[in-house]
C-alpha cells in the first residue's frame, strides 16, 4: 500500500524522513524494498546524486510539489 502510493508519486518533488536524515529531491524510482531519490547539493555546486533509501527506514514522506 505505501510501496503503492510512492509509485504514483514518481517524477515528483518529496521529502523523505528517516530517524536519522531528511532528504529533499525528485523521486525517481521505487522499487520492492527501496525508492531512489534525486538530489541537488545547495548551493549547486557539484551534479546532482541519487540516494537510496530502504523502505522500512523511511518514517514519512512528505510530497513538495
């Protein structure tokens, strides 16, 4: 069901929180047991860096736009 409601929210701005990181960026992918996050470093310096993060660790995501 969450796996689900991750995958209809692809290509969109999201927050994902864990117990120990808030990550910021688009999400890219979903798979099984973990999503994969795009992310740009602030202030831009250097390309941007995709972040996994296993599903069982993400608290909450909170969709940006």
């Amino acid at each position: 069901m969450f796996r689900d409601a991750l995958l209809s929210r692809a290509g969109e701005l999201v927050q994902v929180i864990t117990a120990v990181e808030v990550i910021t960026g688009t999400l890219l992918a979903v798979t099984e047991d973990t999503v994969i996050i795009r992310t740009s470093s602030v202030p831009s310096y250097g390309p941007p860096e995709d972040v996994i993060v296993r599903i069982p660790v993400i608290s909450y995501v909170r969709v940006l736009g």
